[in-house]
C-alpha cells in the first residue's frame, strides 16, 4: 500500500476522533502549523525583501495544502484587482477595489456555496478570500488616501495612509504573511511594512526586546481549552435538534435555554481558532502593539488578539460587542465603512450602523441568516443604546437602581445575541424563521420595544440638569 495513502489514512483516524471531517482535520493541521512558520519568520536573513519572500512563500504553500491550488489562483485574482486599481487610476483605486474584490468575493460565496459546505463538515477557501478581501481594499484606500491633504484626514487615516506604491513583492508578502490569511487579524499595510523594516515600534531602542514566549504560551493554552470546550459541548448541543419533534414539546424556557447552549457552544469554535491565529501573531513579532506606561514594562500584544472571550461572555451591552469579537474586523468596519459613511460636522445615525452591518453580512455570504443576523444586530446595538441612555440619566446616588439597569442591559444582550446568532448558524431562511418563531420572535420584538420607547421617552442627562441648577 502507498505510503502516503496510509498516512492518509491515519489523519482519517484522528479526525474521526476528534469528531471533524478529514478536510477540516488537514486545514486545522496547516493553520496549527502557522506557529512555527511564524516563529522561524524572526531569524530570517537578508532583510525587508527577504521577509517578504518568506512570508508570501510559507502562505502560498500552506494555502495550497489546506485549500489546493485554486485557493492561490483565486487570491491573485483579489490582488490583480487591488494592484492594477493601484498602479491605474490612484485616485479612485479604494472605490474600485471595494466594489470589484468585494463583487469578485460574493461571486465565489455563491459559487461554492461555503456556508452549506461548511455546516456538512467540508471547507473552502471563502475564509481565507474574506480576510484576503479586506487587506487590498484596506490597502487600496489608504494609497488613494495619500494623495489628500493632511488637514482632511481623520487620525487613523494619516497613521495608515502610504505615500507611495508598495513593490509586489511587498504587497504579496502582507496578504499572505504568518497565515494570517487563514482566519485573521487583519492589520495594515503600513504595519507590516515597519514590521519588516524595524521601524516605528519595532525599532530598536534602549529599551528591552519584548519576549514573544510567554504570551504565546498563554494563546497556546488558552487554544487548547476552547477546543476541549468545543469538543465537549458541540455534540450535547446540535444545531440540527432546532425543530425536531422533541424540541417542538419544549415550553419557551426550554427552547430559549437550549437556543442559547447552540449559541455559546457555537463561539468556542471561534475562541479556537483566534486563539492559534494570536500565538502565530504574536511569535512573528508583527503581533506587538507597543509596551504598557507602568514599571516594569510590559509587552503588549493588541494587534495579535482578535477576540476577548471574557468580554464578550460578560459583555455588560451590546455596544461592547464588537469591541471584543472579532476585534480587528470590527475595526475594519469601523475605518472603512462606518467612519467614511458620516458626513462632515454631522453625528453619525441608525443609518451608518445599519449600512455597516449589511456590509458585514455581504462580506460573510449572501445566505439568508447572514444578512437576517446582522440587520437584526443593528437593532441589538440600537436597543442597547437606548437603555444606556436612561442609565446615564440616573443619579449617582440611586446606585442599587442604576445597577439594576445595568443588569437589564447585560441580560437584554445575552437575550438578542443568542437570538440573533441561530440565523448567523443555521442560514437558511425558512429555519431562521423556524426557530425565530418558536420563541416568539423575543429577540426582534424586544430590541423594536426599546428603540420606540427611547423615542417617545427621550432620557435627558442627570449632567444637563445639574448645570441648570447651577
């Protein structure tokens, strides 16, 4: 018998034992491998160009053995678009990319159809072309950004913007560098640049080299438990009971509680899988977000961590959440859509949010339950909001009743997230329907509730009548 095919054979083994199927084992294998590849980028010789070499070959080969060689094809194609927009018309080469990588991207959701691949235990490389996507628009607009005066830019946008065109080699080297294409971060262009070159935060100084192995191990462990987590849950909560005769017996607890375990089963999948992107960050360097202002210094690692699982399990409102999942996304949103969407001297609105979470849900597919989810987050944030404002309007001395809005806010969050995520899973429409039914519609009905009454309530600040009185 073929070596290889034994070989073959024992991966199919262990996947089995772990309970995944053998295409998602060999991509958890190459994106697991990403920490060494990142590990041995720090001792490589011969520079920035060198660097640049190592980081686009590692990602071109690892893709190549998760994915097969389309995933490489397609990834060409979202960097001709973004570099030739770049080399042939600078000054509107953000729009064109956006609306063509992004048009190219939708085209491959509704090709391969990843969101049911996914669910039936298979992967494609609509992962890795989402993150992908987002680098050449992000590094698209900062070049087009370049050419605008300094006085016009909003801070994060004269900290990104490049001056100049990045070479080729540069630019494949930040796609595909420390198998970050995998899953995430996103970070900037202008970022890996100094990364690779030793400047701004990596230059070297009087102060100490951040040791990258404490951190890493932390990100190692913490990787490890959110599996078993996973592990663990996942086959006690399956997804597939929502709608079965025995779920239909349940009562409304019943069906909410058992929504809510699919729910925070679900997010540990996630917690792994940023947690193996962190430490691969992280081992690179390209992870250091700078040192701590107390004694002793402390390296700080803000750029590598894409998740907070403590904030987003004790998230205190909905606000928060995209504070702390899916961080350098959320970020990404927030310069690129949110931001540029608010016009001058003008207070951003329902608007802004709701046309930055549809740009979300297009990015993640164009199934149903992505774009139910993220319309219905909008109303989440919105709903979270206007409790905030009646908790602003009460005294400090009234604090047992401003905690107990706090604790409503905290519990209207749990309640609309694990609503709106079962559509986020289950992406079909007539089974998002389904289970949205069983419970009454309580996470679209309670968010609408709040809205209408921070309207027709309109809460004025404890601080503005203070300053009347006085």
């Amino acid at each position: 018998m073929c070596p290889c095919l034994i070989d073959k054979m024992k991966m199919e083994e262990v996947a089995s034992m772990i309970g995944v199927s053998y295409p998602v084992f060999q991509f958890l294998v190459c994106y697991v491998a990403t920490i060494p590849v990142s590990l041995f980028c720090r001792f490589v010789p011969g520079g920035s160009t060198a660097k640049h070499v190592y980081a686009a070959t590692t990602g071109a080969v690892l893709s190549f053995l998760a994915f097969g060689l389309s995933s490489n094809l397609h990834f060409l194609v979202f960097i001709t678009i973004s570099y030739g927009s770049m080399l042939a018309y600078r000054k509107l080469c953000g729009l064109i990319t956006f609306f063509l990588a992004m048009g190219y991207l939708i085209t491959c959701h509704v090709y391969y159809m990843s969101g049911d691949s996914w669910k039936e235990g298979g992967i494609d490389a609509t992962g890795s072309m989402m993150v992908i996507t987002l680098k050449v628009i992000s590094c698209a607009i900062n070049y087009n950004d370049g050419l605008l005066k300094e006085k016009r830019l909003r801070e994060t946008q004269r900290k990104n913007r490049l001056l100049k065109l990045p070479s080729l080699i540069e630019y494949l080297g930040y796609c595909l560098c420390c198998g970050s294409h995998f899953a995430g971060p996103v970070y900037e262009m202008r970022d890996y640049l100094d990364w690779t070159e030793g400047k701004g935060i990596w230059m070297t100084s009087d102060k100490p080299s951040p040791s990258p192995f404490g951190a890493t191990i932390k990100a190692i462990l913490q990787a490890g438990l959110c599996m078993g987590v996973y592990l663990y849950l996942d086959p006690r909560y399956p997804l597939s009971r929502i709608g079965d005769p025995v779920y239909e017996k349940w009562g409304f607890v019943e069906r909410l509680s058992y929504q809510f375990m699919c729910s925070f089963s679900a997010r540990w999948k996630y917690y792994f899988i940023w947690s193996v992107s962190e430490a691969s960050m992280i081992l690179s360097g390209l992870g250091f977000s700078g040192w701590t202002n107390s004694f002793p210094l402390e390296a700080q690692w803000r750029r590598a961590k894409n998740v907070d699982i403590l904030g987003v399990e004790f998230a205190k409102s909905a606000v928060e959440i995209p504070l702390v999942w899916n961080i350098h996304v959320s970020t990404w949103l927030r310069h690129y859509v949110y931001d540029r969407l608010v016009q001058r001297r003008r207070r951003p609105g329902f608007f802004q949010l709701l046309a930055t979470q549809t740009v979300s849900a297009v990015w993640h597919g164009l199934y149903p339950g992505y774009i139910i989810f993220f319309v219905q987050s909008a109303l989440m944030i919105s709903g979270s909001k206007a409790i905030y404002r009646w908790q602003q309007t009460v005294s400090s001395d009234k604090r047992m009743f401003k905690k107990m809005i706090m604790l409503s806010n905290f519990a209207y969050t749990v309640l609309v997230l694990t609503y709106s995520s079962i559509g986020f899973m289950v992406l079909d429409l007539d089974e998002s329907i389904s289970a949205f039914e069983s419970v009454y519609y309580i996470g679209t009905v309670v968010p609408v509730v709040f809205i209408l009454l921070g309207i027709i309530f309109k809460p004025k600040p404890v601080t503005s009548r203070a300053r009347k009185n006085k």
